[in-house]
C-alpha cells in the first residue's frame, strides 16, 4: 500500500470539452451527444470556471413547472418555498443561452486534492462532476464519477496482468 493516496490529477480528463455563457444551448446538447458526456463546465474567456451546464439543467425545460406552494392569511401570500427558485426554474426553461440554463458558483477541486476528499465532496454536495482549477483558478481538467470509478478498478480487481 502506497503512503500517499491518489490524487485528483492522477484520475481527472485533462482539457476537458467547456462551453463559453453565450453558446447556443444547441450547441451544448451536440456535444453531450457527441462526446457521450452528462455535464461540461461553463468558462469565460480567460478559461475562468463560471458555471456547470448538466442534463438535469436541460431536462428542466421539459419538465412541468411547480409553482411554490403557499397560502393566503388576512391577505398576503405565504410561501412554504422560496419564489425564488421557481423564477429559476421559468429562467431555464425559457433560454436558448448557456447563461441561462447553467448552475453558477459551481463546486471545483484543485489536482492536489485527494481522491477521497474529492469523492466525499461530490456525496456531500451531490455532483457528479468537479471542474479541477489550477492556482490562477483556471480550468485545467475535470473529475467525473466515472473517473472514480476507474480509479477503483484496480482496486477491487487487482492490477490486470500483461
């Protein structure tokens, strides 16, 4: 057993596939298809990560909207959810731009990050992909769960004999 676990820059896709905030939601649906790929990082132009774009944001424009729940008393509006996401919901279902479809502010990792810590990060902020940022916060690559599972692979089965 090694003494250092394995690390996000071991496993990650290098130069992953990113869309830029203007890009045609077309233009994202073409390259999930071709690429064979759930999600892409959503960069500006100096490759800084700006959002992430999934297929869970673009089923949303399928999918029927639900207003949020609430009530009337002595003539105002109580809400049981905030209104505000469901202003979210009516902006991603109506855009064409990636800028209106993606999620802001999404989590990253860095490729010093352990496998493990990065693992723990996608079940504990429910993603299923981590843009990996160098030190001027660039996009350097991505961590998918698939990669995880990979970096598993010799694990469990052991190293495959040549």
């Amino acid at each position: 057993m090694s003494n250092s676990s394995p690390t996000v820059q071991e496993c990650m896709t290098t130069d992953p596939i990113a869309v830029k905030p203007l890009d045609l939601i077309e233009t994202v649906i073409q390259l999930l298809e071709k690429h064979r790929i759930s999600g892409l990082p959503v960069v500006d132009d100096q490759n800084y990560v700006v959002g992430v774009v999934t297929e869970a944001d673009l089923l949303i424009r399928e999918s029927p909207l639900q207003p949020p729940l609430h009530f009337t008393f002595l003539g105002s509006i109580i809400y049981f959810e905030s209104p505000s996401h469901f202003h979210e919901q009516i902006k991603k279902s109506l855009g064409m731009l990636v800028q209106d479809v993606m999620t802001a502010k999404p989590v990253t990792t860095t490729p010093e990050t352990s496998l493990v810590d990065a693992a723990q990060i996608m079940r504990d902020k429910k993603v299923n992909r981590l843009p990996v940022l160098d030190q001027t916060q660039a996009l350097i690559g991505i961590l998918t769960r698939h990669d995880l599972i990979c970096a598993l692979k010799p694990q469990v089965f052991g190293q495959s004999e040549s």
